[in-house]
C-alpha cells in the first residue's frame, strides 16, 4: 500500500533534513532512473514531495527493496517514464499532500518521452490512484 506523501516547505526543509539524518549525519542520495525501470508503481514509497521556487520537483521517496531513503528529480522521472507518465504520478502525489498539483510552469504541452518499456505502467498508475483515494477515504 502506498505511503502518504508530504509536502515539504523551504522553511521546514533543515528540521526535515536533520530527522532524517539523525545523530550518524546520513546523507540522502540522488539516484539515477534505472533502478525504476520494469518496477511495480507500488514499490516506489513516495515519503516527501519538495517544490523549489523555480518549480523544480524532486521525490523523496524508498522502494520497497531497499532501507535507505534515496531522492528523485521530475527530469529523471521524465526521462525513465516519458513526461507524461512522470507528471501524473508526480501530480498524484502533490495532490494528495494538499498541492494543486505541479507548478503553473511545469504544466505545459505534454509529449511524450522516454521509453515505453512499461507497457503496463498506465494500469499500475490507476490502480495506485485507487489505493491513494481508498486511503484517504479511510482517513476521514
């Protein structure tokens, strides 16, 4: 089941960031797309969604494999799903933290890009739109 997604403000990102990096300094790394090809949408754990001012988004987030904490850009979501396929599941996510949605200056003419190697990437993104709304009806 996906994990709920926060926004995260500018001025809150240094109490985030030292929660997350506790006593032991743990560094966060910023991962390439490979790691997220031929995954299920559901193993990639969004945890925290950060907007720059300049309307940058990158994912902190986890897959499911994995222990460590790692940060991914719109640009290699882009890259990996097509911008299409990386603007709705990041707009999924941003919604469902209380955002409208990408940045106004994000939200141009979409194209497609990419690979289409996740032939059934479409069917995994409703179902995890299914999940997110269940959850938040649960939580009311």
């Amino acid at each position: 089941m996906p994990h709920r997604a926060y926004l995260i403000t500018r001025d809150k990102f240094s109490k985030i960031e030292k929660e997350l990096t506790g006593d032991k300094g743990r560094k966060l790394t910023r991962r390439d797309g490979d790691c997220l090809r031929g995954i299920e949408l559901r193993k990639f754990q969004v945890q925290n969604i950060a907007v720059g001012r300049d309307g940058s988004v990158s994912v902190l987030g986890r897959l499911s494999n994995e222990k460590e904490t790692s940060i991914w850009t719109r640009t290699v979501l882009t890259e990996v799903w097509g911008r299409e396929r990386a603007d709705q599941f990041l707009s999924l996510y941003l919604i469902d933290a209380g955002s409208r949605g990408l940045p106004n200056n994000k939200q141009r003419k979409i194209q497609q890009a990419g690979n289409d190697s996740e032939s059934n990437w479409d069917e995994q993104f409703k179902a995890l739109v299914a999940e997110v709304n269940e959850r938040k009806t649960i939580n009311r």
